[in-house]
C-alpha cells in the first residue's frame, strides 16, 4: 500500500470506527464555522485532527486512538513499528524539552498488544547520547514497556541510506534505514520553542532521521524542512503538547507552559499548524510549514479542517 492509498485508507477506517464504536461519548467538532457537540455517535463527516484534552497521558493516548477507530487502524499482525520522539538534549522529563516518556511506553504496550513484531524507538541527539538515553528517562521507558531504543550516532553505515531528495537545497541525505524500512512510522515531537525557528513540533522532529543534518544549517534551514517534509510522511503524529519551554529552546532550561493536550494527525502540516496556533504563532509566519504546504505536504489553514475535540 503506498502513502497516499494509506491515508485514504486510514480516513475511511477512522470515520467507519467512529460511526460503530463512539456510544454516548461526548466528542467535539471545530471546522471554520465554529465547534458543536457531537453526541450519541454522530461523527462528522471526516477526521482530519484529534485534539485530547486532559492531564493523564496514558488516558489521553487511550482516547485519541480510540477516536481515531483503534491502535488497529494502524497496527497489523506482524508489524515493524518505529517510533521518532524527541530525547535529544539531556533534560529530565518534568524540564519538558523532550517528549514525555509516559507517551512513548504507553504506545509501545498498544503497539504489542495489537500484535506488532517489534517497536523500535530512535533520536539522534545532538549531545551526548548515552545521558540523554538516561536522563530523559526514554530509555528505562522504552525498555520496560518491551521495546528497542537506540541512537542514531556513530553509525552511519548501520543505520542511514543514503536518498534522492531533488529539492532545491537537498539533492541526496542519509537518511534512516529504520524509517525506510518499517512498516507504520510515527513521529512523536513536543510543542516548543527553538531559537531559530521560533517552534519545534513534527515537521523539525524529522531532521533527527539525517546524518549529514548540518548541511541543513548551511544552507537555509526553513527550505531544508520543508523539502525533508515532502521526502518522507509519518503514518500518524502525535504532537506532545502536554507541557513545553516557551523560551530558551531547544536545549533550555526555559519558562513552561501548560497546554494539557495531545494531538494526533495523518495530515504533518495541519499538526504543526495547530500546534504553532497553541504556541501562539501565525502557523503562516512560520517559514518551513507554509513551504511544506506550497510543497502540498499538508494543509496549514488547520480551521478549515474537521477536528475531533476529545
């Protein structure tokens, strides 16, 4: 099944999950003109984002999928699953500058339980991998809840492929073998701020699946994004905007803020563009999402989209 077959796929599972298996759960849906309450299974006519309101992110993971039809949808007997958090700086959990490790475990167990051969969880941090592993807590984690979780550094030859991108700045990246070769990707950034461009989410998430990422810096930045956005999909985001530094990002310690929410999107763009919104930034103003979505990754006008408000 390629990329787009998927997404159709997934959207017409969502909606036929969602119009069997909603019962009297109250459920909200915002598109531009406005949201309403949807009761007794009515869906509307089409998912296009989740958005998980709450303060337990075991609870919120449980209900984003289930508004999404069920873990089923997108995991099958036998499956190779990566997951792409963000531990690349050596924070703890509570510093909220890597995505919460409650998150990345509690996917696991779902993943496994719906019958994937394996999860394998991967960063590629930009200081040193070993404290990052630890002091973000992903590795306990993701060890204890039956996955595999490793970093990216030092192996080129092991775990990059080298592939045609054909953007203006990028001709050829390596890029992860992993990603290549599973088969559901998920990317799971956090919400907050970088001192470049402004925010991180999902779309920035990606360069930590690229070797050679420092060109990405050599030439322009925003371009590089979007053209590695255009390259690659994940299967499904999920946007930790539980809590995130709103200053002195990526590395902090920075102020934080509490959003209290999960978002979950097959659509890369819309996530981000509805995360730069709770950010508070013009999704637009943010120079890689509207080149990603000129690019026709993903719609950036995330109001004119049906969301799910769980």
């Amino acid at each position: 099944m390629n990329r787009r077959d998927f997404i159709k796929f997934t959207a017409c599972a969502s909606l036929g999950s969602i119009l069997l298996g909603c019962g009297n759960q109250e459920i909200q849906t915002q598109t531009g003109q406005g949201t309403e309450a949807i009761k007794d299974g009515v869906p509307p006519a089409l998912t296009d984002l989740i958005v998980v309101q709450g303060n337990d992110p075991v609870v919120m993971l449980s209900k984003g999928f289930d508004a999404l039809g069920g873990i089923n949808t997108f995991i099958k007997q036998g499956n190779t699953v990566v997951l792409k958090p963000n531990f690349s700086v050596p924070r703890l959990p509570e510093e909220a500058c890597t995505t919460n490790p409650l998150l990345v475990s509690s996917l696991i167990k779902m993943c496994l339980q719906a019958g994937a051969k394996e999860v394998k969880v991967i960063d590629y941090p930009f200081t040193n991998p070993i404290i990052c592993l630890e002091k973000t807590g992903m590795k306990k984690a993701v060890t204890d809840a039956g996955g595999k979780i490793y970093t990216l550094n030092n192996g080129m030859e092991k775990y990059f492929r080298s592939v045609k991108i054909n953007g203006k700045m990028l001709g050829e990246v390596y890029f992860s073998k992993d990603v290549l070769e599973a088969d559901v990707f998920i990317n799971m950034p956090i919400l907050k701020h970088h001192d470049i461009t402004e925010v991180t989410m999902g779309l920035k998430n990606m360069m930590g699946l690229v070797w050679d990422r420092g060109v990405f810096h050599t030439y322009d930045l925003h371009q590089c994004i979007a053209e590695l956005a255009a390259f690659k999909k994940p299967n499904l985001t999920i946007l930790d905007a539980l809590r995130g530094i709103t200053n002195k990002g990526p590395m902090g310690p920075g102020p934080i803020k509490e959003y209290n929410q999960l978002v979950f999107g097959s659509d890369p763009v819309a996530v981000d563009a509805y995360g730069a919104f709770l950010f508070g930034k013009k999704p637009m103003k943010i120079d890689y999402l509207r080149m990603a979505a000129q690019k026709g990754v993903g719609q950036i006008d995330w109001e004119k989209l049906n969301v799910i408000r769980v």
